[in-house]
C-alpha cells in the first residue's frame, strides 16, 4: 500500500521494531472473509450449524461460531443472511466479546454499537434472558444497528442513540458487563478499508485518545461493583491501546487491569485489533429505579386485548416459550407500537430511544397487524402455522411476490426457508399473501 501516510509509517516502524517487515508485509495479504453463526436462529428445531450452512466454511480460532469463507460463496447474497442464519464479520471482531464472559440474565452495555456486530453476538450469549442496551450515538448508524438487532431475532435488547454520558446520568451501576469497543483511529482497518488511510493524522489520533478516556470515564460509572469491562479498538497505536489502558487503572483505582491483548494481521488471520479486561472491585450489587415507559397489560394500557389475544392464539403456540413471556404481559406502547420489554427494563424515559424490546406489532381498525421483528424472533416451533420454502422460493419472497401453500390453510403464518423464519404471510385460497416489508425487498444473487 503505497499510499500510507508517511507519520503512520514512521510509528509503525518504531513501535513494530523488527517486526515491522513482517507487519508491512502483511498490507499485501488479501484480508479473510469471514461470518459468525447465530445460535438463536433454529433449522428444523434445530440450532443453525456449520453443516447447515452450503458454503465452505473453516473454523475461527477464537470464537466457537466464527468462521472464515470464500469469496465466492457470497453469503451476503444468500435467503439465510435476511433470516438472521448469521452475521458477516470480520475474524478479529469477534474476538472481544468471548472475553465479555456474558452468561443468560445479565445487565448487559454495548456502548458504541454500530453497526451491530458485537451486540448480536452479545444478544445469542443472553440466549433471550436479562437485557442489553445497545447504544450508537449517531442516528443514521443507530438505524442501521437496530435492523440488525432485528434481523437477527433478538427480543431482550434496547436500542437507543446518547451520547455515553448521558447514560451514565441515568444507568450509574447498572451493568454487569460493558463493552467498550471504542471509536478509534481505524489503522487495523487499512487493509480492509483503504478509505480509511485518508482520515487518519497524527492530531486525529490525539483526539481520538480523548474521546475514547471520556467514554471510559461514563463506563466506570455504569458498570457495578463485581462487574467486566472490556475496551477494545481497531488500531494498532499504543496510546489508543495499552497508554489507555494504564490511564484507566491509574485513573480508577476500584478497577484492576485482568488481561490486555493485540491481534496483529501478520500474526492471525484477521484485522488489527487490541483488547483490554477490567474488573470493579467489590461484591456484584445492580439497581437502578424502574419507570418511564407505562408498562404493564394491554388494558392497562388502554390497547384492543380482544384483537391481540385473538392473533396470539390463532399464531403462536401457547406451549412455547415464546408465547408464555409475552403473555407474561410486560408491555409497552411507543409511537403506535406494541413492544415486549426485556426483564428488568430500566427507565428510559427522555433518552432517544429506536427499539425498546421486541417490536409486536400495530393496532388497525380493530385488527393486530403483526411487525416484521416479530416474526423473526420466532422459529416453527413457535407457529402454530408456517410455510417452508426452498432456496429459490425464499429469494422470490423476498422480492416480494407470494407463495404457494396447502389451499386448507387459512391466516397468519411465518414463511420460512430450511425452518428458519423470513417474515409473515398470511394464507388464503393455496397463496401465502406476502408481508415481507417493502423497505426490505431485493433481489438476490
């Protein structure tokens, strides 16, 4: 890459010392591609697996459902991606969030989210239980995180866009786990994102040293005694990374230094990115007053039980999980949409909120008009109907034309490809109508 900066070069060669051949080197290796399994998402009842998958995939080191793939396989373009089967990642980023330690019923904070990556991979280790907050502080990568938080089935996360301080106002020991996977001078990018080569000067990287202490400052206050932090970057400069984590212990004496780490391009078949652990001292204590949205039952909140009780029972099975947590009745109402909160949802009220739970659906003309999210949190063996296709049908569905079905089924249903969910339909007369969004539709391959 003949076009690097020649102060970047300058670090470089100082900081790499005798590596640095084999560092520069690596800039004429082609990147890997790479994908990481979502083990919410069930094949035939099943949880969706390497051999599931028709590509050729080889094992990620460092993360049990990562793997890397060919270029020609195009995952990307394939019925799987929209059903949430997985998400294209790159190997490294994968790497932070194993050293998160998130187990089922946590208080979880992905506080710089975008595009989503890390938080769905937080959201498959919750398994559905506990909350995460996913937060992005820039609106248009905040909507993009939270199609992602859908696509990939997740009914116990929050996405909401704040800048880190005003969180900490509100959510002041409230987390667990945080994940700190901080903006940052990009150089473990250059490789895979050459546009990134023209952002980066040597006043860029002082600035970003700043913002990424005052986002470490507004996480030490959110995170409870006993609870991780992890901060990660995607640059290879020590101030960013090692200087960052030395002034965060030294700054904080409550919190101690359990691990640090740096995966390098001629070392590992992935990006540049570092890694740090931290641990609060003191025994695991999390509370924070709960508020803001009214929550509660449908005639609480003044909504058409009859139209939605009606829809719940002619659709989702009331055997399955599924339906017993949302008849559990945790609800909110937030800009004509019913949501089903995640546990122990905190107050959100004032702070700009895009996804506070499991979107549900609408209330039209004495109707419940099901939402898109909900179909994808389901799986068959939530459905009391659903309509499987083949690769082809699934790709027709998605551009947007019908499906063909059993002529004695009649109403709502997930139409799914191999047994996992794409969206709603709703059968009538041997055709599934399609409800597959419009902003959604494209053509594959």
């Amino acid at each position: 890459m003949n076009n690097l900066p020649i102060d970047y070069i300058e670090r470089m060669k100082e900081f790499f010392g005798e590596d640095w051949e084999a560092f520069y080197g690596s800039y004429d290796a082609k990147a890997r591609r790479s994908l990481r399994i979502n083990s919410l998402k069930k094949v035939n009842d099943k949880e969706v697996s390497k051999a599931e998958l028709p590509f050729s995939l080889t094992d990620i080191p460092w993360c049990e459902q990562g793997f890397y793939y060919e270029e020609e396989d195009a995952p990307g373009k394939h019925p799987f991606h929209e059903a949430g089967a997985y998400y294209i990642q790159e190997a490294s980023a994968m790497k932070p969030v194993t050293l998160l330690d998130v187990k089922p019923g946590m208080h979880v904070l992905d506080l710089c989210a975008a595009p989503g990556g890390k938080s769905t991979q937080i959201g498959a280790l919750l398994k559905g239980e506990g909350i995460l907050i996913s937060n992005e502080p820039i609106p248009s990568r905040a909507k993009i995180l939270s199609e992602n938080m859908e696509r990939m089935g997740i009914i116990n996360a929050l996405t909401v866009s704040e800048m880190p301080d005003a969180l900490a106002e509100r959510f002041e020991g409230f987390f667990q786990r945080i994940l700190v996977d901080a903006p940052c001078s990009g150089e473990g990018m250059f490789r895979k994102h050459p546009e990134a080569i023209d952002e980066w000067s040597v006043t860029n990287v002082e600035t970003c040293i700043e913002r990424q202490r005052q986002i470490l400052d507004a996480a030490h206050r959110m995170l409870c005694p006993g609870g991780r932090l992890v901060y990660s970057t995607c640059t290879f400069e020590y101030g960013e990374n090692e200087g960052n984590a030395e002034w965060f212990v030294k700054e904080y004496e409550d919190t101690k230094l359990i691990s640090s780490e740096r995966m390098l391009p001629h070392k590992v078949e992935g990006e540049g990115h570092f890694m740090a652990v931290f641990e609060k001292e003191g025994a695991a204590v999390t509370s924070v007053p709960k508020g803001g949205y009214e929550r509660g039952t449908l005639q609480k909140l003044k909504l058409d039980s009859t139209s939605f009780n009606e829809f719940m029972e002619d659709t989702v099975k009331n055997t399955s999980h599924l339906y017993k947590r949302i008849k559990e009745g945790n609800f909110c109402a937030y800009k004509d949409m019913l949501y089903l909160l995640p546990e122990d949802c905190p107050s959100l009220s004032g702070l700009k909120v895009l996804r506070p739970g499991l979107a549900l659906g609408s209330f039209k003309k004495n109707r419940f008009e099901p939402e898109h999210a909900f179909a994808l949190a389901m799986a068959t063996e939530d459905a009391v109907r659903f309509f499987d296709t083949d690769i082809n049908e699934a790709s027709s569905y998605i551009e947007g034309l019908t499906v063909n079905c059993d002529p004695n089924l009649k109403g709502w249903g997930i139409v799914c490809v191999n047994g996992m969910s794409l969206g709603w339909g709703k059968a009538g007369g041997g055709t599934v109508k399609n409800h597959y969004p419009k902003g959604l539709r494209k053509k594959l391959g």
